[in-house]
C-alpha cells in the first residue's frame, strides 16, 4: 500500500484502422486511485509496432 502520493504509469497498444500507443496515467494519493488521464497518443507505424 503506498503511503502518500503516487503515479503509475500504463502504456497499451490499441487498433482502430491503425496501430496506436496510448499511455495513461494513474493518480494514487494513500493507496486510492484519484483519478486517471490519458497521456500522450501516437500513431505507430509498421516498423515501430516490430520493434516494441
């Protein structure tokens, strides 16, 4: 259980039409998620998803 303030940070790969990498953040304060955002969202390319 974490004690004070905490972010987790969650990168999963998604298909709509094309491949992107989304990454979300996650906000604990004393081990109760808080809130959550989404980070930054690219595009991926052929070559980028083989190389993950």
């Amino acid at each position: 259980m974490c004690l004070g303030s905490e972010t987790l940070y969650y990168k999963e790969h998604i298909y709509l039409k094309v491949w992107y990498e989304i990454n979300v953040e996650m906000h604990f304060k004393n081990g109760i998620l808080v809130s959550m955002e989404q980070g930054d969202e690219k595009r991926m390319d052929v070559d980028d998803r083989d190389n993950r």
